[in-house]
C-alpha cells in the first residue's frame, strides 16, 4: 500500500475538480479525500496499490476538463489506519 498528499494549484476550485477526482478515485479503487483548501489549491490524501497511485497522480496534472492544473506537489505519506472510502469535505 502506498499513500500520499497531492496538492494541485491553477484553476481547481468552482470546477467540480473535487466531484471528478472522487469519481477517478473509485475508477482507481483508490481510498480517501479531496477538499478544497483556503489558498485555492486542492488537497487529496490517496491511498492504494502503487501502480493505481502512479495512474491517478497522473490524472491529477490534468484533471477534468474544465479544470486549469498549474502544479502537482506530491508528498508521500506512512500508511496508517486502512481508509475505507474516498470522500469529499
């Protein structure tokens, strides 16, 4: 298992980024959360199998399409507690 904090700056808020990236997760069977964070940047914590990671980090230099993905800063993560679901707060 493999975890991470991906954090995404451009235009990524008022897009429906974070819908998207919950459906690409569960795509990705990957476990959980987006959220939008005060300074206009989208934080995901991701966890999952390394090759679903990598595939899903490399959606997140994209996103969707009405999305603008200026910068990907990934930082991995100790896994921890197993997380059960993929959310949005």
């Amino acid at each position: 298992m493999r975890k991470v904090k991906i954090l995404i700056s451009g235009r990524v808020q008022g897009v429906y980024f974070r819908l998207f990236t919950q459906n690409k997760a569960k795509h990705f069977a990957i476990k959980g959360s987006v959220k939008n964070l005060p300074d206009g940047r989208v934080e995901i914590i991701a966890e999952a199998g390394s090759m679903a990671i990598e595939k899903f980090i490399k959606w997140c230099h994209k996103g969707p399409i009405t999305a603008r993905v200026d910068h990907v800063e990934i930082t991995e993560l100790q896994p921890g507690e197993l997380l059960t679901s993929f959310e949005i707060h």
